[in-house]
C-alpha cells in the first residue's frame, strides 16, 4: 500500500485529517499555486500547513473533484472555474 491509498483510508474511513495527494490535487496546488511542490509529499505537507484541520476531510474530495472536472490536465475549464481569479496557471484556456 503506497501513501496516497493509506491517506486516502486514513480520510475517509477513519477520519483523520489527512490530505491524499493525487494527479488531480498535484495539478490543482502547482497551476494554482495553492501549494506548489516538485513531489506529492512537498504538496501534501504544504496542504497539511495551510487547509485548516476541521476542512481537511472534505477539501481532499473538493480538490480532487475540481481537477477531474474543472482544472483537467489538457484543456482546463478556466472560464467555468470559480477562483479563476486566484489562479495563476500561465496557460489559461477560455471555454
């Protein structure tokens, strides 16, 4: 078992505070600059500092949801994206 399926186990069927970084959630905290990172450890420890405890369940399953569907890899949503405006991604795309 790898440490992104541990977290993902530890988060949602026992509760723990614990972010399980993804390809979603990676490219999501780099193109937003959320937390960025090199590795999935450097972006989970940056979400781990900043995503206050008691969000930390449910911001796992809202960032992976808004990398699935709106911040995709090819062709990101931005003109659907509701922090558009935060985001710093380069490459942004208007649909």
């Amino acid at each position: 078992m790898g440490r992104k399926t541990a977290n993902v186990i530890l988060n949602t069927a026992f509760g723990q505070p614990t972010m399980a970084v993804d390809t979603h959630i990676f490219r999501v905290s780099n193109r937003t600059r959320i937390a960025p990172g090199k590795n999935v450890v450097d972006v989970e420890q940056k979400l781990l500092r900043h995503v206050p405890k008691e969000f930390l369940h449910d911001a796992h399953h809202w960032l992976i949801l808004h990398g699935r569907y709106t911040c995709v890899a090819r062709r990101p949503r931005c003109g659907s994206c509701v922090i558009e405006d935060l985001c710093e991604y380069k490459e942004k795309v208007d649909i």
